[in-house]
C-alpha cells in the first residue's frame, strides 16, 4: 500500500492526470495504465484522476469509474489514487463519491460547487455531506477562479473538524491567505499552482499536486527533497530552472498544452473533447521552445 502519514496523507508529489482518448474519442484505458504506471515509476506518490485536467466536464459517470479502476488496478499498490468527484451537485458528487470508493480510490478531491456560488454556509454543508458519504480520506479544492467562490478561512477551520477531511489543494493564488489557515488548521496543504509550490512550502504545504508533473516530475521531486531537507538554495535552482515550463505549459488551458507536450515527448494521449481544442502549430511551437528552454530534451 503507498505510505501515508497525517501530515503528508497523500505524500509529496501527486499529477493530476490527464484522460487519455483514441482516435474514435473514446477513453483509453489501457494508455491511461501505461501514464499512471510511467508517473509512478519517476517518483509520483499518487495521482488525481478525473479532475480538470483530466476533462472529467466531459466524461460521463461510467467513464470515471473505469478510469479509477484502472489506474488502481496499475498503480494502486505503490501510489494513492484520488477520484475527482466534486461537482456543483451534493447528490451528484456523492453519487460519484460512491462510485469512486468501490473502484478502489483512496481519496477523494472536492472541488468547491462551481457556478451557483453557495455561501459559506452551504460550502460546508456540501462538504461535509460528501465527506460523511464514504470512509474514504478527502482533499478540498479551493479555486475560485473557475468556480466564482472561495473557501474562507473560517469555512476551513469548520471543515477541518471533519475527521475526513484532511487536505487542500490550494489553487487560490494567495500565500498569505494559505499561511493563515495553515496556521490555525491541520489540514494537509498542497500547492495547485506549480509556479507557486515553492512558496507554498515556505509557508508550510506538504507537496504538490502538479501539472507540469507529466513532464517534469522528477525534477520537481529534487525541489520538494531538498526544500524538506532543508537545502532552500538547490530549490530554489530547481525552480528558476523549471521556471519556463511553468509559464510555458500554461500559455493557455493547461490540458491543451499537456497533452501537446506529452505528444512531443513520445506519448501521445489523444485529442480532446470540446469544448477544448488541440493546440495549433503555433502554439506548439512556442511551447516546444518553452520546454527546452526549461531543460527537456526533445
């Protein structure tokens, strides 16, 4: 079983993974064992399935079961498995909250409801609901950019009561906020931002759950080794030096440009569903520079 312990209940380093498709549109399986087995062989301790960049808008419910199912059924022995089941639905999330409990996932990932902008007060209740569905461990995912609603400060200290509820993931873009509630919580924190998982650090998150990751991965293991180590000089190298695939794989929907890297790297995972679009050859261009810009050899 991968390791857990309370401070670090998912480990340092998690992708959040991309859905592979073939060429009929279709979910690939097997390519989505062949990644997950690849990510966790350089380094990964869990991956995040049926999140955004894993297009789950557009996979249907029996799509993320299987997705879930098969990465557990590849990775599961070494590696936490978290199933994006968060939607702008209570009954729907716990619905899927279920599903992702019996195809073996070992966390969940909740996306704050996104859309109809509850209050705080009902940010609480949709957690908590979700939480008390299953007995499986749970990470928040605060990002109001794509949902017009943020957790506060206080929401996350009721939330952090939940003997469940574990861990952010924090894609807010502010440090300071994440001190205050690191300060005055125990939850988990782990950076959404790649830009900002250095800092994050400084301030007290445990780890990352990453984009760049599918490429990268590795070396973002020698940053968080050498910050918990105590080493801020090599990390902070680390990160200047993958300071241009941070901005680069994120020039637009950061999907888009994953999956543009993944094909330049050799392991092309497939189109995407729309409303997302392949990049253009513009687009891959500039990301190709990007990239070796950042130290990835093509």
């Amino acid at each position: 079983m991968p390791t857990s312990v309370p401070q670090r209940p998912f480990g340092e380093l998690l992708t959040a993974m991309v859905t592979p498709f073939a060429a009929d549109g279709s979910v690939d399986l097997a390519a989505a064992k062949h990644l997950a087995a690849r990510l966790v062989a350089e380094g990964h301790d869990g991956l995040v399935i049926n999140g955004t960049t894993g297009e789950s808008p557009t996979t249907s419910d029996s799509e993320k079961a299987e997705l879930v199912a098969a990465v557990v059924a590849e990775v599961g022995a070494d590696a936490h498995v978290l199933a994006g089941v968060g939607t702008n639905d209570t009954r729907h999330s716990i619905e899927l909250a279920h599903a992702a409990r019996e195809a073996g996932a070992t966390g969940l990932l909740i996306v704050t409801p996104y859309y109809n902008r509850p209050p705080q007060t009902g940010l609480i209740a949709h957690f908590t609901a979700i939480a008390d569905a299953t007995d499986v461990p749970v990470m928040l995912y605060d990002i109001p950019a794509r949902t017009g609603v943020a957790i506060e400060p206080a929401t996350f200290a009721v939330l952090a009561e939940h003997p469940r509820i574990v861990a952010n993931k924090d894609a807010k873009g502010d440090v300071a906020m994440a001190a205050e509630v690191l300060a005055s919580t125990g939850l988990a924190w782990y950076s959404g931002d790649d830009h900002l998982t250095l800092q994050l650090l400084r301030v007290g998150a445990v780890g990352v759950v990453s984009v760049v990751g599918h490429v990268v991965g590795a070396r973002i293991r020698v940053m968080l080794d050498a910050h918990h180590r105590g080493d801020a000089a090599q990390a902070q190298s680390v990160h200047d030096e993958l300071t241009p695939i941070f901005t680069g794989m994120f020039r637009t929907q950061g999907v888009i440009l994953t999956k543009a890297a993944l094909a330049l790297l050799g392991e092309p995972v497939g189109g995407l569903r729309l409303p997302l679009v392949s990049a253009t050859p513009e687009q891959i261009e500039q990301l190709r520079a990007d990239l070796v810009a950042g130290g990835v050899q093509l």
